[in-house]
C-alpha cells in the first residue's frame, strides 16, 4: 500500500509538473500569436538575426522554416568562438596575477562547452572547455551534446510540425554551481574530483530540459560564488562594455555572456546580490525571486538565502525561463511555501502592460541620499531617480520622501528593536551592556520596551543600510559536505579534502580562495538563529512599513557604483554602502526583485592604492570576497574619467508578487528601451560566424 502510494504521490508531481508547462506552451502560443497586438515588434521577415534575438524571434524564425534549432546554436558557438576567449594578460598562467586589456574584445564568461571531444576539437576550442577534466572519451550515448541535442528537436520538429516545448531554440548557460549531468560542475574550483560530473541534474535544470531549452555551457563565477570575478578553474573574467572592468559577482559569467549575445538566457544564484548585479552590470534582465519559489536541489554550498535566477535581454524572455522553473520540488522542502501561492496565469503573460496606474511605488531614497556617499554615486542616483520618474509617467503613483529623506527610517524605529530583539541588542553595546560572558549587564527587556515607546531613542545607524544580515554559524560548512556527501564522489568528500586536493589562484590583488576554504573548516557548530530570526524580522518590519504607506513596490539602485576595476580595491562600506556599491539587504531576505536597465553612464571615479592616501579602517568581518587585501588600507579615490557603462534599478516586491513586479518592469522596459548591446561585441562577419 505505502508503494502505491508513493507512485501516486509521485504520478500527482509529475501531472502538476506537466500542467504547469501546459501552461507556459499556452502562454507561449498565445504570445506569439498576439505579438502584433500586445504591441511587440513582429519577428523580422528576413534573414534572421542572432543579436539581441529575444524567445519569440527565435522560435518564430524555427516555425517559420528560416532556422533550425541546431543552426541556432551553431550561431551562438560561432560567437563564443569569437568572443570567449582570454581578456587579461596572465604572464604567470591562470593561477598567477592578472594584467588588465583595454579593448580585449574577449570575456571569458563560459568556462564549459556542452560539446563531444571531436566537435570541440573540429571547432578549435580549447581542450579546457572540455565537458569533462576525467572524461576524455565521452562517447556515453546517453548522454547527447547540446548540437546533438537540437539536432533531435529539429527532428521532432519536422515529424509534428510543433515545438518540443515552451523553450526549444533557447540556448542557455548555467552557473557552474549547478550541477549538470552532462558537464562538470565545481563552482569554479580546480579541484580533483574522480568524476568532475555530479550524478543528475538539478531539479531545475531537468525541467529546462524538459522545455525544450538547450544546455549549451557551464558559466564561469567567483569561486565558490564569491564576489571576486575570477575563480581557479576558469580564470579571470571581464565586463562586455569595458573589458577592464568586473562583470560583478559571483555569477559573473551567468550575466556578461548574456549581455554579450553568447547565450539566450542564462541561469545565476544569488545569496547577496549575485542575479542583479552581473545582470545590471551586462545591461540586461535578472530576477532574483521570492527565496521559496524555485529549487536549489543540486547547489553546490546552497544556503537559507540562495536564489534560483533567470538572467535575460528583456523581461519577457526572463519570464518565459521562471514558467519553467518555478514551483515546489519535493527535494528542496524550502518550495513547500511556494505552494498555493503562484499565479494560475503564466508569468509571462503580466510582462505586457503598457499602464501602472493605481501601482504605488515606494523610492528608497535611504541608498540614494548623496549626502551619505561619495561622488562616484551621484551619476547613478540620478539616472534611478529619472528611471522613478519614468514610472510616474506611466501612471503609477510615487511616495517619494525627496533627495536627502527616508522612506522607512521612522517606521524600522518603531518596529525593528521589538521584532529583532537579541539581534538588535547586540548590535547596540553601548544601550545594551554585557558583562564577561555575554550576559545582559541590565534590564535589556525595561529597555526595549522603553524604545517601543519613544523610539526617538533608537540609534540613527539602524537603517536599512547598516541593519545587517544575521550571521549563520557553520552554514556553509554544514551545506557543502552535506552536497558533497549526496554527490557521492570518491575523492573529494568534503571541504576538508576540496582545501588539499585543489589548486588555488595566488594573485595580492585578489582574495585567497584557499584561505576562505580553511576558514570555513574552523566552524564547529551550525547555528542559524540569529540569521533565522532576522529573516523574520526583516519581513515582518517591512511588509508593515509597506503596508502603513499602501506601497505595492519599491525601486532602488541595484548598485550605488557602476563596475569597478578589476583588481581594484574595494574600499570599506560608505554609511552601509559596499565596496563594490551593489544593496543586497532585501533580497537576501527573501523578498523578489527585479533588476532592470535605465542607462548608461557618462564618467566614472576609481579607487586606487597610494600609499601616501590617509589610512582607511575596515570593519572586523566585511564578507561577501570584499575582505581588504595588502595595501587596501591607503586608498583614494580618482576622476571622474569618460565611461559609458550600464546602470540598473532593483524593483523589489512583497514575497510572491513576481506578477506585479513583472508587470512594473515590462511597462517601464517597454516605454524607454533603454538596453544598448555593448558596441565591441557586435554582429560577426559572415567570415567569422563560419569560423574563418
């Protein structure tokens, strides 16, 4: 009995799984057909375009009969040909330190290629980009590359005159995070695994799969999803608009090969900020949503505020890929809350309005105040505060408390120290005495309550830029030997064995992944509380303040900074703001967000080591790759020097309002286009798209 209902359990899975791509298909048909009449570009008559191809050219083009989906990625192969390749100089190999190249022309932002040997070898990519380091053979025939792949779609194609799914001719890349049962899968790392493929796929992978999207590359990242834009295996990577710029982390390649039209879509993770920023930073679409919303069954070092994220051109496209994903997954019990709580319709179909009226939006002026920061924020400040603008235009209404105000400032005061409790009173030492042991010195309840009455006395450094994340004691430790365990490799069980069996970057202008991995070996004891309980909090705080001003959404730079030099210092935090300038307090708390572009720069400022500058002081744990290196404590900041570069704003929205975030950033997308192709990685030459 148990067996049979365990089949029926899983039959129930597999029917709502079906379903639910029923559904995207039919959203899919429908917005083909109703292209004209929603007010989208028709697909081009023509000879088809790779460059800028959103889903609905590409698929049209293939029911058209003008492509094949095996041409489709042969147009993609002919760009990372192009345009993949080494962007520093590495006088001292991969591992040594990096030189920058002004107009390299290159961003090395896929380190895999879904390719069998020969194909790999006949198309002269190199034998790094291999599909597997301990596979040389690779002749599994259960086991198809990408090319054999859409060959059999197009195959299917001619036999049914229908697409295989809801994302056939959509070529993604997927951050080497994930695993992939077909190509190798560790986060960056140039560790000796046994098997450098993991088992199976992740749950969202398989039901990419499933619709029909093609699996063409493993993207590089910041090692171990750090900020830092290089990682051992796959070296160092560059930004599409400035090649001697950071694509920003950690899912760096995820987002610049996007960008840069090597890829369709891709897919990223986010625990800070790793969806948006390198979306941002690649003028393009990402959405980092509600934490419980999509499966990170198969993560390497997965986390309580990791997210599953599309990375696309235009919002529409980065829809289409969450109809996909989304939803509850019995392997990852954090979807459990997804239930219930998604839209009967197809995300998709709320990314055409063209009007936000009675939409109220929240400007979160706490990250856009220019009296707190430097003159290095100011251009973008500006750039989201037109963007705010733009929306007002479109109807919706702005609560916007001016250049210099706080939208939640009062609000946090008044329910932060009450809902934070244990968090909040360490946070404050000085009105929340301990003695030696770390016990309470004095009455802290009589002076909470005392708070919760006259919160004029709550500190003014509790903002939303300094309220912290929570800490996690032992967590990555605890989730990487747990992943690493269920892999099941025969060398590589654990972090332990990852700190001796890999090789490691030395660069003193980029932090020591070997030492991040003895770090977290130190941890002795998994304690989520105190990141649990901000969570919480967090939540609770802000849906109440939202919910006090009637706000439906919020908008905010997704970084105060546009994309810094690589190697550069990233300096301390500026009141709250990070060294690289992108907020992450939201997101990580499990709100969605939307990132979208609203410009570009005209200037930029740097910071550069001087030894002769003041020293700075940093604080005790900055985290997040952004730990001071040799020299970091004598900085200054230079410019403004010329540099048109991308700017995003984050459009953020109480968990499980993506329909309404989507509709706000379709409407704003759809009004001011504000998307330009980085102008160096261009449409190739009939020569080189043949490889000549």
């Amino acid at each position: 009995m148990a067996a049979v209902a365990g089949k029926k359990k899983s039959d129930l899975r597999k029917s709502a799984f079906a379903n639910r791509l029923m559904s995207v298909a039919l959203g899919l048909i429908l917005g083909l057909a109703g292209l004209a009449s929603q007010g989208a570009p028709a697909p081009s008559r023509g000879k088809f375009q790779l460059e800028e191809a959103t889903i609905a050219d590409i698929q049209s083009a293939i029911l058209g009969g003008e492509i094949t989906t095996e041409q489709v990625v042969r147009l993609y192969l002919a760009r990372i040909k192009a345009y993949n390749g080494t962007c520093v100089r590495q006088p001292k190999g991969i591992l040594g330190p990096i030189e920058t190249i002004p107009h390299a022309g290159q961003i090395n932002a896929l380190s895999t290629l879904n390719l069998r040997p020969a194909t790999r070898k006949a198309m002269k990519f190199d034998d790094r980009k291999a599909r597997s380091m301990t596979d040389a053979v690779d002749n599994d025939p259960k086991m198809p590359d990408a090319l054999e792949v859409a060959a059999e779609q197009d195959r299917q194609f001619a036999r049914s005159g229908q697409l295989v799914g809801p994302l056939q001719g959509v070529v993604m890349a997927i951050k080497d995070q994930y695993d992939t049962f077909d190509m190798r899968t560790t986060a960056g790392a140039d560790a000796f695994y046994a098997n450098d493929r993991p088992p199976e796929d992740s749950t969202f992978v398989r039901r990419l799969r499933a619709a029909g999207a093609i699996i063409l590359a493993k993207s590089n990242l910041g090692e171990y999803a750090s900020a830092v834009p290089r990682s051992s295996f796959g070296g160092t990577f560059c930004n599409p608009y400035d090649t001697e710029r950071s694509p920003r982390g950690s899912s760096s390649g995820s987002g610049s090969s996007v960008g840069a039209n090597l890829v369709t879509c891709s897919i990223a993770e986010e625990s800070g900020s790793s969806v948006r920023g390198p979306a941002s930073a690649a003028g393009s679409v990402g959405i980092a949503g509600t934490e419980e919303l999509v499966s990170r069954k198969g993560m390497i070092e997965i986390g309580i505020n990791t997210r599953v994220g599309p990375i696309c051109r235009t919002v529409e496209d980065a829809a289409r890929v969450l109809d996909v994903i989304a939803g509850y997954d019995p392997k990852d019990e954090l979807t459990a809350f997804s239930i219930g709580r998604t839209p009967q319709q197809p995300y998709v179909s709320f990314t055409h309005e063209k009007r936000l009226d009675g939409v109220r939006i929240g400007v979160v002026r706490e990250y856009m105040n220019k009296a707190l920061f430097t003159a290095a924020d100011a251009q973008t400040i500006d750039l989201v505060s037109a963007a705010a603008n733009d929306l007002r235009k479109l109807g919706a209404t702005l609560v916007d408390p001016g250049p210099e105000g706080d939208l939640f400032t009062d609000c946090l005061h008044r329910y932060g120290p009450q809902d934070s409790n244990k968090v909040f009173t360490k946070r404050f030492p000085e009105q929340f005495p301990v003695d030696a042991q770390g016990k309470p010195a004095g009455d802290h309840i009589s002076k909470l309550l005392d708070l919760k009455f006259d919160p004029s006395q709550v500190s003014e450094k509790f903002t939303l830029r300094d309220f912290g994340q929570g800490a996690a004691e032992g967590q990555s430790r605890y989730m990487l030997n747990m992943y690493l365990r269920e892999r099941g490799d025969a060398n590589i069980k654990s972090n332990a064995d990852l700190i001796v069996k890999s090789n490691f970057h030395q660069d003193p202008h980029f932090p020591d992944r070997k030492k991040s991995r003895e770090n977290l070996e130190k941890a002795k004891e998994f304690d989520m509380s105190e990141r649990l309980l901000t969570r919480f909090a967090v939540q609770q705080v802000m849906m109440q303040c939202m919910a006090e001003q009637h706000l439906d959404a919020l908008v905010y730079p997704t970084s105060n900074l546009p994309p810094t030099k690589l190697g550069a210092p990233g300096g301390p935090p500026v009141n709250g703001r990070r060294g690289d300038g992108v907020w992450s307090f939201l997101g990580a708390q499990g709100f969605p967000v939307i990132t979208v572009p609203v410009g570009f720069t005209t200037e930029v400022y740097d910071l550069i080591r001087d030894p002769s500058a003041p020293k700075v002081e940093y604080p005790a744990t900055p985290g997040g790759g952004g730990e001071p290196l040799e020299g970091d404590d004598h900085i200054r900041l230079t410019g403004p020097f010329p540099a048109v570069l991308p700017v995003g704003m984050d459009i953020v929205g109480r968990p499980f309002d993506e329909p309404l975030l989507l509709k706000i950033a379709g409407a704003y997308t759809g009004a001011t286009r504000r998307r330009t192709p980085p102008p160096e990685f261009g449409p190739l030459s009939a020569a080189r798209k043949h490889g000549s």
